[in-house]
C-alpha cells in the first residue's frame, strides 16, 4: 500500500462513523470509506489522488460513481472525504 494512502486511512481512523478498507495490491492499491450513507475509493493517480465518490454505501451496488475528481494532497483528499461522508 502506497505511504501516502495510508496516512489518508491514518488521518481518518479517529473518525468513529467510518469504515475504512484497505483493498487491491501494489499499483492497484485503494481505499474503500464509507459512512452509513455514502462512500468513496481513494487510488493514486500519477502525482495526486483519484477520488471517486458514490450517494449510496451499499457494495453491491453497481451503480456509477456520482462524481470523480483528482486531488493533489492528503489534506484535500481528507477535506473532502469529510465532507461527503458528513464525518
């Protein structure tokens, strides 16, 4: 897992109303948030983040993101992981 993914899944862990998964290996590693509402994936993408963000925590579902964005830093992809998961 990539050192700045897990300093994301660090700034976050305090945050009782949120589930944090590590998945994938290598490259392909990820973060999976979510909160009882929504959820989000966190991936490295070249020099900054790709943040994925879903209006529905329900893994099953097959839907597509709602929005996607790429991020520069760990304290925007914390800010924003906050807000959209109302943490």
């Amino acid at each position: 897992m990539n050192n700045e993914l897990l300093e994301v899944k660090s700034l976050l862990e305090h945050r009782q109303n949120l589930k944090i998964d590590t998945r994938g290996r290598g490259k392909s590693s990820f973060l999976y948030v979510r909160s009882s509402e929504r959820a989000s994936e966190v991936s490295i993408e070249g020099d900054g983040f790709f943040v994925e963000y879903w209006d529905d925590a329900n893994e099953e579902s097959d839907k597509a993101p709602t929005k996607s964005e790429i991020l520069k830093s760990v304290s925007e992809v914390v800010e924003s992981l906050v807000e959209w998961l109302r943490a």
